[in-house]
C-alpha cells in the first residue's frame, strides 16, 4: 500500500487545518464538508477542491475512504461556551459513527475540546463507534508538546478497526510564540492587517508593558478601567495582556483580534495580533490565504486544530494503517 492511497473524508472541516496536517501525514483527501461558504473557499484554495458546503445532516453519497476525520462543533462542551447539554450542535456529532459505516473508514479520528470525554454525547458515539466493530482509544493532549507554538489542550477519539493507534510521541522542547512572530512578514501580505485600535482602546494598548495585562491599565490609568474590573480582582488577567515571545502563545481563539478576550496584544507593537500572526501560531503556512472579512478569517483560523498538532496525530494513524497492511500481507504470503 502506497501512502498516498490512504484516503481521507473531513466532516466539520472549517478552513482545513485537520485536513492540511492529514495531508502532511501522508493522506489524500477525498471529500470535505462544512457549513461555511467562507471556510470552503479557503479549504479549496489551500488544500484540495474536494470542499462543498453543506450539512452533515443532509443525504448524500460519501465516497470511500480509509480514515473519517470529524471536528464537530464544540461551543457546547467548551469551558468558554454555556455548556448547553441539549445543544443542538452536539447532536451534529452523532452523525460520525453513522458517516464512519457509510464511507467505510476503518480509523476514525474526532477532535475536540477535553470536557467532550466527559459528555454524555461522547458516551453515546463512543457506543456506536463500539456497536460499529471500532476499538475506541481517547487521548488529551497539550499542543506544545508537538511543536505548536502555542498552548491548547484537545481531545482525540480514535475509532479503529485495526487494532491500538499509538499515542504521538511528544517533542522535548517548546516553540515559542516569539520564534514564529518574529520571522518577516511581507508588506503585501493581505493577511498581515488588524482593527486599528480606537477611542479608549487606543489609549489603553500603550499602557500595557512587554509581558503585561490589563492590571498595568488599572494602576496606570484607573479612569480608563470600568468598574467591573475591579470586581472580578485577579480572575481573567490575561485580558488586555501582551503575548510572552519566550514560551508558546495561549490559545488562539475565534476572537483573537479583540483584546478584551485574552492575551492577543502583541508582543511589543501597541495593537493586537494580525490575522497572519494567528495563522502562524496555528502553524498554517504563510503560503495560505483565507476566503472572507476579517472577524469570519479569524473564526476560521481559532476554530481549526493547530497544525503540528493534528500531524502528529494523523501520522500514528498512517503508521497504524501501514503497520496493519504489512501485517495483512505477511499472512497473505
């Protein structure tokens, strides 16, 4: 079995981050799907023209493939999210097991964050992925451990058919935010653009020392600080905060271009992350451009899983699978 014969189908697939590390792994995407048309257009245009727009709820015929990757919606089980157990997006990932049968996977492989293991949804795929004959594995891990250069903890779900994926062996040094923020980027580069700051944020950016957050704003300037925070003491520093180049990035969320929601001020220029930055700490190549208006590029780049990440997940998958083809050739002869 050649690697390239190892075809994947992408379920949730965003702006395919999951599907570029497959890629790197050693994968060729069949088939991709998500709702955005912004998200599809960026897929297509970076990956492969394999992306329609659509739900994973509708009828339609999966082509085979060798490995169902799935990234459902996880504002549902997310810390930052309500946490609405009848949140009807959690239903959305029930459709997996069903897709899993229908294509013909024999691995399986679901992102999310770790509270999903915790999730009755997860008890209920975990059955049917159990009731479909899968071997189901889960692991947490830390996306600096893998050369990310950023800090983001996810789940993975592995379904397989053919016996125990091994778990990515993790590298033995981080990357830091600073070491992917200070490579050039090229004055043409239409990625390379932030909201300019304004009125009170304007004033409130300068104030923030290297390394600092919103408490520098409160001593320096307490008449541009709201009541609330002083409320809230010591929770949520890192708002208003500044990005540490000397270890990884906190996690690149959906909002990642508005300071208010977490340590996106960078490291020393008085505005907030570029959308290229946040690629970059998302590990998308600077070779990729994203389809659509800044706030849903944003959304499209926290919402994807980092790059190095999910390569070192897909590549114990092609190891799981070459592994298996070896085996079955062996007792063929």
């Amino acid at each position: 079995m050649h690697m390239h014969d190892i075809q994947f189908i992408d379920m949730f697939c965003g702006a395919g981050l999951f599907s570029a590390a497959a890629l790197a792994a050693g994968m060729a995407p069949a088939f991709a799907i998500d709702l955005s048309s912004d998200a599809i257009a960026t897929y297509n245009a970076n990956v492969r023209q394999v992306g329609v727009v659509g739900s994973v709820m509708d009828e339609r015929t999966l082509p085979r493939a060798d490995v169902l990757i799935a990234g459902p919606p996880c504002q549902g089980f997310s810390t930052l999210g309500r946490q609405d157990p009848l949140d009807v997006r959690n239903r959305l990932s029930m459709a997996v097991p069903e897709w899993a049968h229908r294509c013909g996977a024999r691995v399986v492989v679901i992102e999310n964050v770790p509270p999903f293991l915790r999730s009755s949804h997860w008890q209920e795929l975990s059955s049917a992925l159990g009731d479909l004959g899968y071997g189901v594995q889960t692991w947490e891990l830390e996306a600096a451990d893998y050369g990310a250069p950023q800090y983001r903890r996810r789940s993975f779900t592995i379904g397989s058919k053919i016996g125990d994926v091994q778990l990515p062996m993790a590298l033995n040094r981080k990357i830091t935010a600073g070491e992917v923020l200070s490579l050039p980027i090229g004055s043409d580069d239409p990625m390379h653009t932030w909201p300019t700051p304004v009125g009170i944020a304007a004033q409130r950016i300068p104030l923030v020392p290297p390394l600092g957050d919103k408490r520098d704003i409160m001593r320096a300037a307490p008449e541009l600080c709201p009541p609330s925070w002083k409320k809230v003491g010591c929770q949520a520093t890192d708002v208003w905060g500044r990005v540490n180049p000397d270890e990884p990035s906190n996690t690149i969320r959906c909002a990642f271009q508005n300071p208010s929601k977490g340590r996106y001020l960078h490291p020393t220029e008085d505005r907030v992350l570029s959308l290229r930055e946040g690629a970059r700490l998302q590990g998308v190549p600077d070779s990729w451009t994203f389809v659509g208006r800044p706030y849903p590029v944003a959304r499209q780049i926290g919402n994807g899983v980092p790059v190095a990440l999910g390569s070192a997940v897909m590549r114990s998958v092609v190891d799981a699978i070459r592994h298996e083809a070896v085996a079955s050739t062996s007792v063929a002869a």
